[in-house]
C-alpha cells in the first residue's frame, strides 16, 4: 500500500468535512464534528451555555433588535444596519471556529424554558490565551450574568487548558465591571482609546483570570470511530 490514511466514521450521521493542510503541506478534507451539543455547559441552577449554531438565528436576532440602546452604547461589534443575514452568516462560522479551535461561542439560554438570554464566547484563542466576552439582552438584565461568565471561564481555564483570559470593558460599562470583578477577575489596566464603538472612541479597563498552567489531557471523542487504511 502507497501510504496510510485515517478514515473517521460517524454512525448515521452527517460528516461535513475542513480544508486542512497535513504533515506535507497539501490540502486535504478533515472531518467537523457537527454533534456538539454534549458541550453543553451549567451555569447555576438557571443558566445552561449551548454552543451556538444556525438554529439560534430567530432568537438571536430578536435580542439583538431588542437589546439595541445596549449594544450601540457598549458594544464594539454593533453596528446600526446590523441585518438577520449578518447574525446568521456569523452563526453559520461557529463550528468552523470551534473545530480549529479559534473561539467557542455559546447561547446562554434559561435551564427551565431554553429561552434566550444572551450570548457569550472565547475569542482569539492562541499560545494558551484567550479573549472572553459577554452579553445578557435587554429583558434579562435581571439575570445573574456573573454565572455564565464563570461557567465560560472555567472552561477556557480547565478544559481547553488557557492560562489566561483577558476581558477589555469600556471604562464607563460599570455593570460589565461589577460582572467580572464578581467571578475574582483582576483589574490589571486602564488602556487608552482602546475601544471604537459606533466611531467613537473609548477608553476601557483591561481585566484578567489566570490558570494553573496544567495542560488537559486529551482524549479521544469516543463519537468518531478511527480505522487506518
């Protein structure tokens, strides 16, 4: 036989395949695992994080449109013609982030009724550090944000095994502050015009969480089936 291949095999499920290169250098399709919903992360007794996918389309939207005096006042992604295509062309770029591992964004949602409460992820993942950030909507301000924020963070430190999250929160965004103050954040520093949202300029404090530096161990999906050829 010319050479080896490994061919993954899920049972009576669709495989959706990535553009990755391997140990030569070429392209060639890798396997998405696209039964993710066992990352499933409990927030408390009220809270539950479910990765996102398309289907949150509907319901994301509708908080984005809700939550808009929020969002154009504190948040750097949004912007006024912000459209449903937007929301779910962002949602639909999910999974491939997560199968390289660049971000996991999650739907926080109501343990009792799924219902949407706002959002939240881990951005820019590289060289064991990564970027959190987070949004409750409008109708839900009353929620403990705190929760999902820990639950987000506990699994950045421990089973992605990051040594450090950095949280950048407008210097006026008081109740963001209060949040990750909450969760034992460290207020490490005031970064000048660090922040652009709806073209103006803000400054904004610079928060941390830190790891223990232990690195997860790795274990093999036990939904794919590995047989080399």
């Amino acid at each position: 036989m010319p050479g080896r291949a490994d061919l993954w095999l899920r049972p009576r499920r669709n495989v959706f395949f990535v553009k990755q290169q391997n140990e030569n250098g070429a392209q060639a399709d890798r396997p998405m695992n696209i039964d993710y919903r066992s990352l499933i992360l409990i927030a408390g007794e009220k809270l539950r994080l479910v990765p996102f996918d398309v289907s949150f389309a509907e319901s994301l939207f509708e908080a984005i449109e809700e939550s808009k005096p929020e969002l154009e006042e504190w948040s750097a992604w949004y912007r006024r013609s912000y459209t449903f295509d937007d929301c779910r062309n962002w949602l639909e770029s999910r999974e491939q982030a997560r199968f390289e591992k660049r971000a996991f964004d999650f739907a926080i949602t109501d343990a009792a009724t799924g219902d949407f409460v706002g959002s939240c992820g881990l951005h820019h993942i590289r060289s064991r550090r990564g970027e959190l950030s987070f949004w409750i909507r409008t109708s839900r301000q009353n929620e403990d944000g705190s929760l999902a924020v820990r639950a987000l963070a506990d699994f950045g430190l421990s089973r992605l095994g990051l040594v450090r999250i950095e949280i950048v929160i407008a210097e006026r965004n008081f109740a963001d502050q209060s949040v990750v103050e909450k969760i034992g954040a460290t207020r490490e520093a005031r970064l000048r015009n660090r922040l652009i949202i709806q073209d103006e300029i803000h400054h904004a404090y610079l928060f941390a969480l830190f790891g223990s530096g232990e690195r997860p161990e790795e274990k093999q999906d036990p939904r794919w089936v590995k047989i080399t050829l």
